[in-house]
C-alpha cells in the first residue's frame, strides 16, 4: 500500500505555510491541507481573517485535487474554457474555485498525495505561501 499523506506532514505544511505568511507580512492567512481524497488533514485560520477565507482556501485546494493540476494552471485552462469551470463549480455544489493560491502536494515519486491552499493575500503569493509549506515537509508540488 503506498503511504498517504500523514497528519504530521500535513501539520507542518500548514505551519511552515504560515510562517512564510508572516515573514511576507501578509493580511491574516488560511491555509487548508487535504488528503487525496478531497478531505480535510489539517486547517488554521489566523486571527483577524475575514470569515471566507477558509472556504476560499479549501476550494482552492479541492480544485487541485480533483484535477491533479495546480490552482495557476487550473485558472489558465478556465479562461479558455469558461462553461467547463463552471459546469465544475456547479456539480461540486461550489466547492470548485479555479483560482491561483493552491499546489499540489506530491511524494518523490509524483504520486498525489494532496493539496495545500492559501487565501488571504494575492494569489501568487498564496501560492508561494503554499509552495513554502510543502517545501519545508520535503514533499514535491508542481
């Protein structure tokens, strides 16, 4: 059987994210980790967040996983083909949001094992929030 994304790994993604959140002196972050699966690992909200911003964080990251394909590169394929994404957001009940902010997690051998989402701050540096997360687990994303 190969190993899932544990809950330590998904810990530490969360809080290296975060740290990296501090360190660019963003606005009050969240960041959402879930398994393969679409299910929720590990979640924080800062204090002071406004009250989308998890769900804004987990549908990032849901988009991910459903696809296997990072936030950035979702929201390039929904400009070209709008009704697609939004056929997507409609049957996940919107849990869908092709936005940029959220990566892929991935073992050494590219194997998905998740998605790590961010909101709070522009996409790109969600994203890069994001990446730092994975980074810091010694996991893999796109």
């Amino acid at each position: 059987m190969k190993t899932p994304l544990t809950l330590a790994q998904a810990s530490l993604i969360l809080q290296a994210a975060l740290t990296a959140a501090r360190q660019g002196a963003h606005p009050p972050m969240a960041v959402v980790v879930l398994d393969e699966a679409g299910h929720l690992k590990a979640a924080a909200r800062e204090d002071g967040a406004s009250m989308l911003r998890t769900d804004i964080a987990t549908g990032k990251a849901w988009a991910v996983v459903g696809l296997g394909a990072s936030s950035r590169v979702l929201a390039e394929r929904a400009r070209g083909n709008p009704h697609f994404f939004q056929a997507l957001s409609a049957t996940s009940q919107g849990r869908f949001i092709a936005q940029t902010g959220a990566v892929p997690i991935r073992a050494a051998d590219g194997r998905l094992l998740g998605a790590v989402g961010a909101s709070g701050a522009p996409g790109d540096d969600d994203e890069a929030i994001c990446l730092a997360g994975v980074q810091a687990a010694g996991l893999r994303a796109d």
